[in-house]
C-alpha cells in the first residue's frame, strides 16, 4: 500500500509567492491543475471521505472557502496513528508567510519548502510544526530566507550616503531627498520591520562616533515616523565607526564609511 502524501501549493500574487498546506497522497492519475493567482492546490490521496473534508475543511478556514482548488482523491493509502489529526494540527495560519512553498507530508514525514522573511521566522515556523507532532515524525524543515525585500531597499539606496550636517544629526536636503525614496520603498513592504543602522568613520573618538552615529539612525526614524511609516516596525542604533566597508586613509573611504544603513530585521 502507497503512504500517504499530499502536497498543497497557492499562487498568492504577481510576485510568484506560494503558499503552503496540508497532507495525504499524490495521485498519479490526475493532471494539476493551475490554479489561479491567490489559491491554494491541494492535491494527493487519503483513505476516505472524512480525511479529505477535514483537510479542505481546515485549509478554507485558513486561506478562505474561495482560494482551494480541490484535487484530493479517495484510494487505497495507508496512515500513520492518529494522522488525520496530526494533518488538522500542520494546517494554520503560519504557513500563509511562506511564500513560493510547499509543505508535504508523506506518512510520517513532513518536509517544508519556501521562502520566509527572516532567520527567526524560518526557525519559529519548523519548530512550532515539530513541536505539534509527536516524536516519530520526521520534519525536514527546506525553508530558506528571501532576499527579495532586502534587495528592494539595497537597490533603492543605491550605494548613496544619506547626508547629514557635519559633526551633527540634522539631515541635509539632499539626504531628505534620499530618505523619501526610501519611505517609498519601505511602505511597499507592507508592515516588514526594518533596522536603520548609523555608521561613522574612524575620525575622533570612538564613544563621540558611537552617539553621533545612534543620533543620526534616531533622526532617520523619526524622519520616516513622521511621514506616515508606523514606528513601531523601525528599530534605529549606532555602530560607530566599527563596521568600515572602505579604508579610512582617504577622504572618500571616509565619506563612505558615514552612513546610514537599512537592513530587513531578522
């Protein structure tokens, strides 16, 4: 008799983000379907009737009655103990933030596949699904960390310096100028934290640097705050002069080396 497995795969948007959800056999005997932007695919085998309406049950709950597409077939598979309640337990709201994935699970072994925002996310997620199966489960946790909102604000900073007056944390037109493309940015990302990170060069003394460089991601906050973006989503510090990314033996590695920074928090 075949294991179960069922892979469950949603379209979420023109950015190609997938979804995931739930669990049972891949019926070989049926073409997928292509499901339309925002839905969920849910495709396998499971034993009878009950298994399949309590899966497409508990994904409408989590994604919505209109976003599954069903493909589940009824045949001759068979089930790990107490799987059909071990399925209901992996189908929740934590896997509508994997994108471009796939949860799968084969008898009794899960494996996860997709992107996630951030290092603690990827790491929360497979450990919450871990932790609501019991110990003869194996979970091979394939989610990775994606790079695509960072690469919005790298791109959008462009290698440029937000400036500030010398020696001072009052922004310059020209670094206002800069901030409000990255307001922009930032607001595309639709409630993803962010740290703004100050950076100084190696003139002077390193405690100055170190409140200079903290004053100046404070007014990059506020900057942004004060511009529509929830503050609550912006964490601001001040590294000094401790991470250089030029020489600081010419007046340009200088300039470069007094920065600000915007990283996706993790």
């Amino acid at each position: 008799m075949r294991s179960n497995k069922l892979i469950a795969n949603a379209l979420l948007t023109a950015l190609c983000a997938l979804g995931a959800a739930s669990a049972g056999a891949q019926n070989p005997g049926l073409a997928p379907a292509a499901p339309e932007p925002g839905q969920v695919l849910a495709s396998g085998t499971v034993p009878d009737e009950g298994s399949k309406a309590a899966v497409l049950a508990k994904l409408r709950e989590v994604y919505g009655a209109d976003k599954v597409v069903d493909q589940i077939a009824i045949g001759p598979v068979a089930m790990p103990a107490n799987w059909n309640g071990y399925v209901q337990k992996l189908i929740t709201p934590d896997l509508k933030q994997i994108s471009r994935g796939q949860l799968k699970i084969d008898g009794s072994t899960v494996s996860l596949r997709g992107e996630v925002a951030n290092e603690a996310q990827r790491q929360r997620i497979a450990s919450n699904v871990a932790t609501s199966l019991n110990p003869t489960y194996t979970v091979n946790n394939g989610l990775r960390v994606s790079a695509a909102d960072q690469s919005i604000l790298d791109s959008t900073l462009a290698n440029r310096t937000v400036e500030f007056e010398s020696g001072k944390a009052t922004l310059t037109p020209a670094g206002k100028a800069i901030l409000d493309e990255m307001l922009a940015a930032l607001l595309k990302l639709k409630g993803r934290k962010v740290e703004i990170i100050g950076h100084t060069d190696s003139a002077g003394l390193r405690a100055t640097n170190l409140g200079l460089s903290q004053a100046r991601a404070e007014t990059v906050k506020t900057y942004f705050a004060s511009h529509g973006l929830n503050g609550d989503l912006l964490t601001a510090s001040g590294q000094g002069p401790d991470r250089p990314i030029a020489s600081n033996d010419s007046a340009d590695g200088r300039a470069r080396n007094r920065r600000i920074e915007f990283r996706m928090a993790q």
